[in-house]
C-alpha cells in the first residue's frame, strides 16, 4: 500500500495514498459486474481516471467480491457500493442506502488500516483488469 502521508512537496498532484486508488466501486446487479472508477498509476494510463466494468463470475469479480465482504464485516454493513470522498476518507454505501465514511469519529485506527488493505486491493485488481481489457493505445 502506498504512503497514508503527502507523497510530494507541496505539489498539486500529491495522494495521500500512491495510486491506484479506487475512486468509485458500484455493484450493478442489472449486469452482474462491479463498475470501477480508478485512479490508475502512470504506467498503466495517463488519464488521471479510468472506468472498467468487471463480471461478478470472472476471476477479478470473485476477488472485489470476497474484498467487499471483508469491508461489509469490517464496517458492520452489508456494502454495495463506495466512493472516495477526498483525501484519504472513504464513504461506503449498503443496498438499504446506510452510509458511513471511514472518517468517522468512532473508526480507530486499526480498523481504518484494515479497511485500506480491503481497498488497495480492490484498487490493484481494477487496474489489472483495465490494462487487461485497455486498448494498446491507451497505456503508456
């Protein structure tokens, strides 16, 4: 996982987090895919987003899902959705529409460091999946 501090020195691209980074996760039952919205790393694309739709049956839905069933019992929430909510806060969404953000006053550290983890993830298998189904020209 990439840096929790500013990774630059006063810069405007700096994360608080190296990407990729999720930025939006939504399940799409109509389809049976994730939808990702992804900050990706240069190498992978210039773009500072990309979108990529992942088959709950493929091997990289199967994996977003046991990391969204992680998040689901880590939050106490049954999760169908997240998104970034600026800096290094997250906010997660249950199908009833329940929303709590990773900021939280009552998130302890130790919890917020394992929900990090569960995300990284997620945010790598979308990037691999994107390079996967990306176009030649799209990656650098």
């Amino acid at each position: 996982m990439g840096e929790l501090f500013p990774n630059s020195q006063g810069r405007d691209d700096e994360h608080l987090a190296e990407p990729p980074i999720v930025d939006a996760l939504q399940l799409d039952r109509s389809h049976n895919t994730w939808v990702v919205t992804l900050i990706p790393e240069d190498l992978v694309s210039t773009r500072e987003k990309e979108l990529v739709t992942i088959p709950l049956t493929s091997p990289d839905g199967r994996r977003i899902t046991l990391r969204v069933r992680r998040l689901s019992l880590l939050l106490g929430m049954n999760i169908s959705g997240l998104f970034h909510g600026g800096d290094g806060d997250f906010v997660f969404v249950s199908e009833a529409g329940e929303r709590r953000t990773l900021a939280q006053p009552q998130m302890q550290i130790d919890l917020s460091i394992r929900v990090y983890v569960e995300l990284s993830d997620i945010a790598m298998t979308a990037q691999i999946a994107f390079a996967c189904q990306a176009p030649a020209a799209t990656v650098p």
